[in-house]
C-alpha cells in the first residue's frame, strides 16, 4: 500500500530557478560594470584630452592672432614712417615700437606654454623668435639713426630690412596658425571617433544585455511555468484535503447535534418523568405523614423541593441542549428566550433586537443559527468581561443577518484571521463552519478596548421558505 507524499516533500519536489537566476543577475551585473569601468574611462580620457589638447590649442591660436594682429599693425607704422611726406620724425613710433615689443613677446611665451610640443612647430617657433629679435634689434639700429639727424638712412634701412623681416614674421605666424588649425580638426577627428566607439560598444552592450535579459526571460518563464503546474497540482490535493476536512467536520457537527438531541429528549422524556414521579410520591407520603410540623414531613418537604429543583435544571439543561421551542415556536421565539436565559444565569445584560419580515426559517438550518448565537454569548461570558451585548436579528430582501456585539475588552485580531478562540470548543471555526454550511458569510471585528462584533449573513431563498413553510403548516 503506497503512501501519499506529504506538502513538504510535494513542495520539494518543485524546482527553484534561484541559482540560475543568480547566474543571470551576477553576469549581467559583471557586464555593467566592466563597461561602467571602460566609459569611465574613455570620459577621463576625453576630458583630458580636450584639457590639454583641445583647449591649449586654442589659447596657443588666440595667442599667434594676438602676434598676427601686431604684425599687421607693425606693417602700417612702417608704412607710415618711410613716407617722405610724413609729418612726424620717425623716433615718435619709438613708444609704439616698444609696446608692441612687449606685447609680441608676451603673447611668443603664452604660445610656447600653450601650444603642442611638436619638431615641426618647435622649429618655427624658434625661428620666429630669432627673426623677431633681429627685428627689434634693427628697429633700434633704426630710431638710433633717427636720434642722431639720419633719417633718410633710418628709412632706407626700414625699407630694405625691416619690412622684410616683418614680412618673416608674418609667414611663419600664419605658419603657426595653419598648424594649430590642423592639430584642431585633428583633436576634433580624435573625439569624434571616441564617441563613435563608445557609441558603438554601447550598442553591443545593449545586444549583449538584451540577450542576455532574454535568456533570463525565457529560463523565468519555463522554470515559472513547471512551478505554476507543480503548485497548481499541489492546490488541488490542497483542496481535495480541505474539503475532506470540511465534510468530517460538518459531519462531527452533525454527530454532536444528533448526539444533543437525544440527550435532550433523554433529559427531558426519562429523567424528567422519573423526578415528576419522585415529586407525586413524595407529595402522596407528605400526605399520608404524621402532623404538618413533625420532622418526617419537614424532610420529606425538603426533599420534594430539591427535586422540584433538579427537575427545573433538568428541564432547563434540556432546553440548551436541544431547545424544544425551536420545533415549537420558530428561531424568533428560541433566540429570544435563549437571551433571556443567558441574562438571567450570567448578569450580563443583552439587548435583543429584530427586524423580521417573514419569520420563519427552516428548524434544520435554525438550529445552526441558534448555536452560533449560544456560542457568541458563551465567549462573551467566558473571555469578554463585558457589562452589556447587543443582539441584532435582520431580514432583509434576499438574507438573514445576526450581529453580536458587546462592550468587552475586546482583542487584537491576529494576520489572516482567528480560527480558534483561547478556550473555545466548537470556537470560532465551528461557527464559520455552520455559516459556510449555510452558503452564507462570517466575519468578526474586535480591537483592544473597543469590544467584539460577530456578524453572520445567511442568503434566503424566498420560494424554498414559502414551501418548508406549506409543508411545515
């Protein structure tokens, strides 16, 4: 005989795709740092070749500008100072002369800082320097002359050495120039094919991770889809076990109805003829005694008041069990003489409440309606310490509502709900079990210091109730 596997090893049994998920997850996340690493990189790498390259190069541009602008302006002095119909002596270019002097060299320094370092343009440089300072030096050969009353020789010696030296200076500074403008299209060649391989890889990083989140997709999606049938599988047997569950525990309900039942009518058929016939005899040996005040008859009355007693209990006990009123009189009369009752043996007062259309309900379907209120008050005697509760009977169109509310201490409801009350015997799962049996709905409200409220909904069908009631008249 084969035993049927447990949850545990049912549940084992399913296949978990965390490992491989992990994989994915750690490949994924290797892939985006390596290539986190690799833009970072090539950012450094754009950042300081635009620091030092790109915008050096043009400082260095705006500086041979600054030289060409002064050359151009050293051109017109020159002109202007070897025309023979000029106003002024040429010593007055002398100051002139000297700013420009300062400027060019200035402006020659921030160029060699800022420029690139190749043999091409450090040879020009060179040059340029050797030729500018031949070119100052023969402009002060030139205002000496001037100085000294010569200054036809001073024009002639402008004319025939300086403007070609300044025409020296011109070339190699446009040189320059055209060297810095290629060393730019160059740099700006450089970058753009930077980005373009950074745009590239990301291209491929994109297809990788794509490839990669779609092999993880479909892994997920296979691996989720044997779970799902797995727990799919596993549900039902839940379901087939829950309502195995579900029949023996209405069928224990049953039993222990049956078993009330009799008990009742035992209680109340054998037990209560056999203390009636007590008191009868009893009554008829108080009679047939000795005087009304001797001690035979006082014993005897003593007796014939503790059956009575016992038989008033007995009655009483038989009434819970099974109360007979419920046959007699409907679920109206029985819930409210159960409240009676209940206030009666307890102190506890219980305001009863109705709003009943019809009234009548099946006594099959009543008795379940009279023990979830039997159990209500119980747990409200047994664990509320409540001073008062309110019962709320209510027929509404197409349902039969039953509210239990009372002004205990109440208590905080556990995370998906309370089975089972400290205590109880049927408890709360017992009374669930009646309402579902009934098709209808419980629900219970409660929270530390604001008491409880039971409800249950039972769904009526009016036309099956027309009928019980034709068959029960």
């Amino acid at each position: 005989m084969s035993v049927p596997p447990s949850q545990h090893d049912l549940l084992s049994e399913i296949p978990s795709p965390s490992v491989r998920l992990w994989f994915g997850l750690c490949v994924t996340l290797a892939i985006f740092l390596v290539f986190a690493s690799y833009t970072i990189r090539e950012i450094r790498w754009l950042e300081d070749f635009q620091a030092n390259v790109v915008q050096k190069n043009r400082k260095a541009s705006l500086q041979l500008l600054r030289l060409q602008d002064d050359t151009y302006r050293l051109a017109v002095s020159l002109r202007d100072m070897t025309l023979p119909e000029s106003r002024y002596p040429i010593y007055y270019w002398k100051g002139e002369f000297t700013r420009w002097h300062q400027d060019m060299d200035e402006a020659l320094a921030l160029e060699g800082q800022y420029a690139v370092n190749t043999p091409a343009s450090d040879a020009q440089r060179r040059q340029l320097r050797d030729v500018l300072d031949d070119f100052w030096q023969t402009a002060d050969e030139a205002f000496l002359l001037a100085d000294q009353g010569h200054e036809a020789t001073a024009r002639y010696l402008i004319r025939s050495q300086l403007e070609a030296k300044r025409d020296a200076i011109a070339r190699i500074v446009s040189g320059l120039l055209a060297k810095n403008d290629q060393a730019q299209t160059e740099a700006g060649q450089r970058v753009s094919q930077v980005y373009g391989k950074v745009k590239q890889d990301i291209l491929v990083l994109i297809a990788v991770l794509f490839l990669v989140a779609l092999g993880t997709g479909l892994y997920t999606l296979q691996a989720n889809r044997k779970t799902f049938e797995r727990l799919h599988h596993l549900a039902e047997q839940l379901q087939a076990q829950s309502q195995k569950l579900s029949k023996l525990s209405w069928n224990l309900i049953e039993v222990q109805e049956e078993t009330l039942r009799r008990v009742s009518r035992d209680l109340h058929d054998e037990f209560g003829q056999i203390l009636t016939a007590l008191g009868v005899m009893l009554s008829r040996a108080e009679m047939k005694g000795l005087e009304k005040d001797s001690v035979f008859v006082k014993e005897v009355q003593a007796v014939k008041q503790i059956v009575a007693d016992t038989l008033e209990n007995v009655r009483n006990s038989s009434q819970l069990f099974r109360p007979a009123i419920l046959d007699d009189f409907g679920l109206e009369e029985t819930l409210e003489w159960f409240v009676e009752q209940f206030s009666k043996q307890t102190g506890i007062k219980v305001h009863f409440a109705r709003e009943l259309v019809q009234g009548f309900f099946p006594r099959e379907d009543a008795i379940h309606i009279y023990r979830i209120l039997q159990e209500a008050l119980n747990n409200v005697a047994r664990h509320s310490k409540a001073q008062e509760a309110w019962v709320v009977l209510r027929e509404q169109s197409d349902a039969l509502s039953l509210e239990v509310r009372d002004n205990g201490k109440g208590f905080a409801l556990p995370q998906g709900g309370m089975e089972r009350a400290p205590g109880d015997g049927i408890g709360l799962m017992g009374m669930r079990e009646r309402a579902q049996h009934l098709n209808g709905t419980f629900s219970l409200r409660s929270a530390p210091g604001q008491g409880t409220v039971l409800s249950v909904r039972i769904p009526v069908d009016r036309g099956a109730l027309r009928r019980a009631e034709e068959k029960v008249g």
